[in-house]
C-alpha cells in the first residue's frame, strides 16, 4: 500500500464519519461544523487529483461561503428549533431503507461496468493555463461561463428579493 | 496509484448519506446541508474520472466549476427562501410548509 492510498483512506474515513455526523447530529450548529469538515476533506482529494485549483475553489467558495452562509441562517433561525425533540421526521427508517438500496443500486452499476484500472496520464503542469484559455475562448466554453454567470446573478438578486424583510419599508 | 474504483465508492456513500439526510432531516437548513453533501459526491466523480480518463483535456474541471457556481446560487436562494419562511410563518420545519401540499 502506497502512502497515497493511505492518505486517500484516512481522509476518506474522516470525510464520511463527518458527513454522518452532518445528518445525524441534533445540535444544527454542530452539523454545519461537521460539514465543514467534511468539505476539507474534499479539498484534500481535489488534491489527491492533481486538480490544485478545485481545491482552492473548494475551500474559498463553499467553506468561505456557502458553509458560513448556513451557519449564518441557522443561527437566524435557531429559536424555533431549540435543538430539542426530534431532529428526524417519522420516515426516517423508510430514508434510512432508500439511502442503503440506493447504495447498493450503484454499487452494483459500478462493479457490472467493469472500469479499466489503468494508472492515467500525467495531468499537465499548464493545465490551469489551458483551463483558462478554453473558458475565454469562444469556440470552447465562453458560453457555460457566462450563462453560469448570469445563472449567479439571478440567483443572488433573486435571493436579495426573497430574504428582504417588507414590513420594514 | 489510488485505483478509481475507492473514489467512485467514497461518492456513491457520501451521495447515500446526503440522501439519507435530506428525506429524513426535519430542519430545512439540515436539509440543505444534505443537498451539499450530495453536490459534492457527485464533484468527486467529475474530478476522479477527469483525472483518469481525460487528464490532458480541461473539460472534467470546467464541469466541477460549474457544479460549484450553481451549488453557490443554490445555497443562497435555498437558505433565502428558509429565511423568508421563517419571517412569515415563525418555523424551519419543512413538514409544517405544506399549504402547497395536494
């Protein structure tokens, strides 16, 4: 066993003992620290896949942003809830039934797919370059980019709408 | 090497567990802390199998920017709906939404 195998174990071990601890915590606090965790550790693996970048995007925009934006709203909103009586709705062992069969569902796909394990080609040093260009280049992916943009916008100004508090005005 | 199979297990787990967690949360921002952790599993996929099928093309990491752009926009207007729920109707449990409901 490789050291890459063994840091690829240990994060994957922390990544899904946190990802437990998201879904299954009562205190919501607690869980968006735990998620916080685990999107660390999917930095860790961006790594892992020689994709530097992803992983400074990881961290920059869903711990910078996403990760404190939930925590923001449920501390909005954590009267309510008051980390007291049950956290789960009663179908939860019914969820539970799903999850595993679903589990299982893909597990099976994957292994009947029969991937090929060979060792892939070394990703390019001016990867990042390259990424660069198509993103800008009209013949490549200039129109994703901006329609994701605009798909940004909308939904920043659409949630500016939404939250706004009309009884102030 | 680190075999492509242990990624495509690691997400097909995490993408149980967000599943697991958003039918079976109560709270509506627990939720939507599922939907992240499902956002992300699939992220793990587009980047394994960029980096093994198609490492010199940029198209793998252009897609996983993308997830990650509307992964942004939808926590924001996830978590701006939530808010405004609460505003109106003093709750963040989803079950009590339901004046939709058919």
């Amino acid at each position: 066993m490789t050291l890459l195998q063994i840091i690829f174990l240990l994060t994957a071990a922390v990544i899904l003992a946190a990802a437990v601890q998201v879904v299954t915590t009562r205190n919501l606090v607690h869980a968006a620290l735990w998620l916080i965790v685990t999107l660390f550790g999917m930095a860790v693996l961006f790594v892992l896949l020689e994709a530097g970048f992803l992983a400074v995007v990881q961290v920059v925009v869903y711990i910078g942003a996403i990760a404190i934006l939930i925590i923001f709203a449920i501390m909005l909103t954590r009267r309510v809830m008051q980390d007291t009586g049950s956290q789960t709705n009663r179908y939860w062992p019914v969820a539970l039934v799903i999850a595993v069969l679903l589990l299982v569902g893909i597990g099976v796909t994957v292994v009947r797919a029969g991937l090929r394990e060979d060792p892939p080609a070394a990703v390019p040093l001016d990867n990042l370059r390259t990424l660069g260009l198509y993103l800008t280049s009209t013949e490549f992916y200039v129109v994703p980019l901006v329609v994701v943009g605009a798909l940004l916008a909308v939904g920043m100004i659409g949630s500016i709408a939404i939250a706004r508090d009309e009884r102030q005005e | 090497m680190i075999p492509l199979s242990w990624y495509l297990a690691l997400a097909a787990a995490l993408f149980c567990v967000g599943v697991y967690g958003v039918l079976a949360r109560k709270n509506a921002v627990a939720i939507l802390m599922g939907v992240e952790l499902m956002i992300n599993a699939v992220n793990i996929n587009l980047v394994a199998f960029w980096h093994y099928r198609t490492p010199l093309a940029v198209s793998g990491m252009t897609f996983a920017l993308i997830v990650f752009a509307v992964a942004a926009a939808e926590a924001a207007v996830g978590l701006a709906l939530i808010i405004s729920i609460y505003r109106r109707r003093q709750t963040v449990v989803a079950e009590d939404v339901n004046m939709m409901k058919f």
